[in-house]
C-alpha cells in the first residue's frame, strides 16, 4: 500500500490536509485517516485508517493502551456488516521490525494495521453547517438504526460520540469506533448479573471517562438482568442528539431525548422504540432507504411501484440518488431479467442524470456509463427505442472514452438488421450525434450500413439515409465520398419514390465541395447519372438536376488550360470540316503533301479518265471530303465491279494527277467494302446496291430484293 509494506493494492494520499486523527477527545490519537485509491485502472476512491503500535511496551502505559485499543479495533471491524456501520474492504496487520514509536525514540518490533473502508469523512461542526435539517434526521436515524444492530448482538459501542460517525457520499452516517466494543449478557456465576465481560476492560482506560456514561465512573459497575444491553449507549444518544441539533431539538424528539438521558439505567428507553419517533415519519430519504434496502427481495410489482411513484430526483439531495438509488438500479440492469423493472427505470435514470449528474467525476463515481452501455446491449425492442430516443443527451455531455464509444456503436449498429421498420429508421436517426467520435474504420462501416438502408423496402427509410448523408458530409472524407457515398447517391437518383430522388440530388449537390478533385468521378458518374434526371417526370427533380449540373461542369471548365485563340480557332474549324477524328490544321497538310508527293507519278486508267471527262469527279482536293458521298454512286459507275483477282489489273492501268489522292481512297473503300461484305462483279447485285443509295422510297423497296 503506497510505499508501506502492505501488499492490499491501495495507494495513500499521504496529503497532511486530507488526513484525519481520533480520537481527539482522548489523551492520545491513535487512528490516523487518509483518503486513497486502488492501483488499477478503475481508481476506486476509498478511505484508509492507519494506526502503528509496538509489541513490547517497555513500561509505557500510553503504549499499552495504544497496542490493547487499536487490536481491539482492528479485530472487531473485520466482524461486523451492516448499512448503518462503515463498510470494510480490506484490512491487514503487517509485522514490521525496528519500528520507532510515537511515544518513544527507540526501536523495537511492532506491527502496522491498515484498514480499508468505502469513502467516508468525519462528522465534524464544520460538516453539519452544510447539512440540511431533513439530511440530519436522516442521519441521526441511521446511527440509530446501526445501534439497534449492535444491541441485538448484545454488543454495546460503549463511547457512542460524534468521533464515533462518519459520513458516507450517499449521506448516510455510520458508526466506525470498535476501540470500546463491549459484548454484554455473558453471565456472572458468582450472583448471576450480567456484567461486562471483564471489570478492568473499561476500568483500565479511565483516561477516557469523558466518552463513557456517567455510571461507569464508579468502580465495578453492573448490569441486572432486567437491564438491556442497550443503556450503555443510551444516555450517549441523548448528548449526540443534544450536539447535532445544537440546541434547536424538534419537538417531537424533545421528551424522548429527554429519556435517553436519565441517570438511572433502567429508565432510558430502547433504541428500537425511538426509531418510531414521529420526527422520522415522512422523511423522503428515511422512506426510500428503507425501500432499498431490501429491494431485490420485493415482488416485481413492488419495485415498479416504487420507481415509478416514490422516486423522483428534483426532491432527492445528489449524493443520495448517485450513491444509494443509482446502485440499485444498476443491480436491476445488469441481472437483466426483469423487463418492466428495466423499463420503469430508464425514465429516472436520465432523470438522474439530468438532475444530479454535473462533472465526468461524478458521473464515473456511479457508473451511468456502465448501466448505458447495457441497455444498449439487450435485444429487447423497447429498451432499445428508449435508450435510441435519449442518445443524444448521453453524446453531447461527452462523457464515454474512446472504447466505449466504440462499444456503444457496435451494439447500435445492430438496430439497421432489426425487422421493425420504425427501428431501423430511430438507429439511422441516433447515428447523427455519434458520428463525429466515430474512428475511420468505424465510419466505413457506418457508410456500409448506408448503402443497404438505400435499398430498404421502406420508402421513409430511403428518404432518411440520402438526408443523413448530408448532415454528416462535413465529417466524410473525400476517399470515403467518392468510394461509398456516390455509389449510394446515384442509385438513389433512380429511386421510384420522387422524395428519395430529390433528397439524393440535394445530397449530390451538397457534396460537390468534396468532390473538386475527383475530376474522374464527376465526368464518369455523376453527370452520367445526374443527366438522365434532365428528362425526370417530376419538375422539382428536374430542376435539382439542372442546378447540379451547372455546378459539376462549372467545376471541369474551370479547369481548362488558357490556349491561343487563333490556333484554338483553327482546330475547331479543322474538325467541323473533317469530322471529330480530324487532325490538327498542321498535321493534315502534312499528310496532304506527302500523299501527293508519293501519287504524282501515278497513271490514271482509261476507265478513271473518261469518267472524269464526263464531269464525275475530275481532280480533287483532299480536304473536299464532304463531298464524296454524292459522288460515289457515279465513281461506283465508272469502276464497274472488283474482285480480289483483278486488283493488279486496276492498280497497274491508273493515272492519278497530283492532289487526286481521294480517288484512290474511294477505289480503296470499295475494295475493302467488297470484302467484307462478299460482293462480286455481278452487274445484277450492282444494280441492288444503287437502289440503296438513292432516294427514301426506293430503300424501302429494296430491302424485298434481298
């Protein structure tokens, strides 16, 4: 422990300011109390009393009343369990050797005790200033109640003080002074009264009288029969009450105070019988701590009953609803069994959260986030439609760490799965407020999850998804639109519900700021898919896609390169003369003039001749290729028919003038034309192929010659 030879696993805040030492009424303190910590991770706050003695005394009385007392202590707080007594986690006594005293300088074995409570703080004057009237009958009902549980073991606390209590974060106050733990109502043989088990167990520590009732004063003091265990503590009560109340008792409790108080033994009333006193009746807080307190083992219909009209956060004190009511339910969560127990309970449990819930401190002291992340686990429809509508409150507080962030999103991902239709579109909805904390993987899952939900049966689910995206564009990155999110918009473009094509084009138009680096992506699918949206049955579909058509292509015009306008002139007059798979100006003339070089020597046949003299074709320019389409039925006439044998034959009698390159290319056409098409140099098959090429009707009869 800390630095100490202690294996418990708590650590010490050995802060002077946060410790504490009692008895202070006494002439030594013996107990010193620290606040402290588990080691592991979770950081249990806790308290931890401390008190070190040596073995052998050497003569010194203070030594000895110290070592009797704290082993008296020590060995009794392991015993004893009960709500209204400081709840014990752990406690060791470490044997040391050479331990130094308080008292003495000089070094002999001794033994070290450490004790491990819950969290308390001292009831101090400073401590009851703050209290509020109701939160000290509270109080002093608790000490009662845990005095009660002592005398019914005829145990008797003996020295019952303000030193003796202790307040815990719940507000409850619970005794912690075991040093004068007395067991009565062991017989005495000699004249059968009931005395303490040894005369000189208190006798001995006569240093103390202050802390002990007025009847322990005189030497061999005893109890008859017909006294109860509990006047020891009794008359102790009524100077307790005297002090918390400074003065201003309630009137109800003046004559039993009073009582409490008498010299004789026999006449202060039992403690039980106080517990009925009319100033504990219809306290909030007594009510309800005696519900919980044996909660687990009230019907079902009780508990619903008690949740749903007993217990209400604006009239609870914080610390009683963060550490009595929110561990109870907590108990309820995670056994998960009963279902309307659970589902009375999560109304008030953001009730709680809403009211009592102020820092991430607090909220880890309880556990919410704990109890959250179980409901959200359970497949109950309910449970989940609850915690689904309150999503957000938990979210924006922003109070889960990273791992349980993602937890809580692997359990809401499997409402997309749910048959409920209305369940899948809440988990759609919830997804808003958690996006931002998602990690990338875990978006892409998210983005996945998408992409099935636009394709759902529901119309409203559809509609949703496309208008989720857009309100979570801003936390998307440009890999994951192009890659999920596009795919998704453009199928929903072609959606038969008009609401859903619409909100995926306002979508598509959204995301265009993402999108001006993907010039890919707009060219070959969204314009693609945008396009066809022009001619939409709906108008308001039809005008999303103008508007983002407008923006999409402004994105790539605004990307081309500045040009010479003259050069840019001649280009585009080069293709509208020779078609869209023209060349630039500068390599056509040089083609030109390669051809003509090459052709110039070349013979024209006979055939090609008169042809020409008949005003056919005659020579041409290479550029005049807009022409030729009117000139090939009277080329076609002049070259009456090819084949594959006399191709030498033609080629070997023709004479082309310079610049007829074109005829050559048209002869060239037929040839290939031939081919493929298998004609022959039968005039008749001519003769069809010329009525194709004439006017409309003789197509239309031309087709029955085939």
């Amino acid at each position: 422990m800390g630095n100490s030879a202690s294996n418990l696993p708590y650590k010490i805040e050995t802060d002077s300011d946060k410790k504490f030492q009692f008895p202070k009424s006494g002439p030594i303190r013996y107990w010193t109390q620290y606040s402290g910590e588990s080691k592991d991770l979770a950081a249990v706050p806790v308290s931890i009393f401390t008190a070190s003695c040596l073995e052998d005394t050497d003569g010194n009385e203070e030594e000895r009343v110290k070592a009797k007392l704290t082993s008296h202590f020590f060995s009794k707080c392991k015993t004893l369990v009960h709500p209204s007594l400081v709840r014990v986690i752990a406690a060791e006594g470490v044997e040391e050797a050479g331990k130094s005293s308080y008292f003495s300088k000089s070094k002999a074995a001794g033994k070290t005790f450490y004790i491990v409570t819950e969290p308390v703080e001292p009831l101090t004057d400073s401590k009851l200033r703050t209290l509020s009237r109701d939160d000290i009958i509270y109080g002093l009902y608790t000490v009662i109640q845990g005095l009660v549980f002592l005398h019914s073991n005829n145990l008797a606390l003996g020295t019952m003080s303000m030193e003796s209590v202790f307040v815990a974060k719940s507000g409850e106050w619970k005794l912690f002074d075991y040093s004068f733990l007395t067991e009565l109502g062991l017989p005495d043989a000699a004249n059968g009264f009931k005395r303490f088990p040894n005369d000189n167990y208190i006798q001995n520590y006569r240093a103390f009288i202050s802390r002990f009732p007025p009847e322990i004063a005189s030497i061999g003091a005893s109890y008859e029969k017909t006294v109860g265990v509990h006047a020891l503590d009794s008359h102790n009560v009524g100077l307790f009450v005297d002090r918390i109340f400074q003065g201003r008792i309630p009137e109800k409790l003046v004559k039993a105070n009073n009582r409490l108080k008498a010299e004789r033994p026999k006449m202060r009333p039992r403690l039980p019988g106080l517990l009925n006193c009319p100033v504990f009746k219809n306290q909030i807080l007594i009510n309800l701590d005696l519900a919980l307190n044996d909660f687990m083992l009230k019907e079902e219909e009780e508990k619903v009953s008690l949740i749903r009209d007993d217990i209400k956060f604006s009239d609870i004190a914080d610390g009683f609803a963060k550490y009595k009511i929110l561990p109870v339910f907590e108990g309820v969560i995670m056994a998960g069994t009963e279902r309307n127990v659970i589902l009375t309970i999560l109304p008030k449990l953001f009730e709680a959260y809403e009211v009592s819930i102020s820092s991430k401190e607090s909220f880890q002291d309880v556990k919410l986030n704990k109890m959250f992340l179980k409901l959200f686990e359970m497949s109950d429809r309910a449970v989940r439609a609850n915690m689904l509508k309150r999503i957000d409150i938990l979210i924006n507080r922003d109070y889960f760490e990273k791992k349980e962030i993602s937890i809580l999103f692997d359990s809401m991902c499997s409402g997309f799965n749910d048959t409920h239709n209305q369940l899948r579109e809440m988990t759609l909805k919830s997804m808003l407020p958690l996006l931002k904390l998602l990690t990338p993987d875990k978006t892409e899952k998210l983005l996945r999850y998408l992409i099935k939900l636009a394709n759902d049966e529901e119309d409203s689910i559809r509609v949703n998804t496309a208008i989720f995206v857009r309100k979570v564009s801003e936390y998307l990155t440009v890999f994951q639109v192009s890659k999920f999110v596009i795919t998704m918009l453009t199928k929903l473009s072609n959606d038969r519900f008009v609401p859903a094509r619409k909100e995926a084009l306002i979508t598509l138009m959204k995301l265009s700021s993402k999108m001006e680096t993907e010039d890919n992506t707009i060219a070959t699918r969204v314009i693609p898919a945008v396009s066809a949206k022009l001619i939409d049955n709906d108008v308001s579909v039809r005008r999303e896609a103008f508007k983002i058509l407008d923006v999409y292509v402004s994105i790539l015009r605004d990307k081309l390169p500045e040009e010479d306008p003259e050069t840019d002139y001649q280009i585009s007059a080069n293709i509208h003369e020779n078609g869209e798979n023209a060349k630039p100006l500068a390599s056509v003339q040089s083609t030109n003039s390669f051809m003509s070089s090459t052709y110039s020597n070349i013979p024209i046949s006979s055939t090609e001749s008169s042809t020409v003299q008949n005003g056919g074709v005659g020579t041409r320019n290479f550029n005049n290729f807009s022409n030729e389409k009117m000139r090939t039925k009277e080329s076609m006439t002049g070259l009456e028919g090819w084949s594959d044998d006399d191709e030498d034959d033609v080629f070997g009698n023709v004479t082309l003038q310079p610049n007829t390159v074109n005829s050559m290319n048209i002869a060239s056409s037929r040839k290939s034309t031939s081919k493929s098409s298998g004609w022959s140099d039968d005039n008749d098959e001519i003769g069809k192929i010329e009525k194709l090429s004439l006017g409309g009707d003789d197509v239309m009869d031309g087709w029955d010659d085939f």
